[in-house]
C-alpha cells in the first residue's frame, strides 16, 4: 500500500533518501503495518513525538491504511 510519510524539525534527518527536509516521502507498506513498525523502520530516536494520520491525532499502535499521510513531530514547546 502507498502511504505518505513527513518528518519534521529535528527528526527530518532521519528520512532515508538522506535529503531531508519535511517535505513527505512516499512508502510502499505491507496492509497492516503499523506507525511504530514505520518509526522502527526509520530508526527515529526513542523519544517522545506527537504523531497524525490525515491530520488527526494517531496512537503509534495504529494502522495505516492505502494513501495516508503520516505526519511525525518531536515534542515543541513554545511560549
């Protein structure tokens, strides 16, 4: 299945065609894959991100589904 994949601030870094940037990256997936088998996949830091899926909030133990857009943060603070 294809689905978009965006990192973003520092975990950019980690997208694996090594350009970076947040700009997302298309993944073909197994049906049934989950966010965290993509973060494993990835090697992101294990550290705490804020992750969405089609702009909603999403717990790491979800599936992705064909065409979505998997958006991951690492943890912001502002003022």
């Amino acid at each position: 299945m294809h689905v978009d994949v965006a990192l973003f601030a520092s975990l950019s870094t980690f997208q694996p065609d090594g350009a970076g940037g947040r700009h997302a990256r298309a993944f073909e997936l197994d049906a049934g894959t989950t966010i965290a088998q993509v973060i494993e996949t990835l090697a992101l830091p294990d550290q705490p991100r804020v992750v969405f899926v089609n702009s909603r909030h999403a717990a790491e133990d979800s599936e992705l589904h064909e065409g979505d857009r998997l958006a991951i943060f690492p943890p912001v603070a502002g003022g």
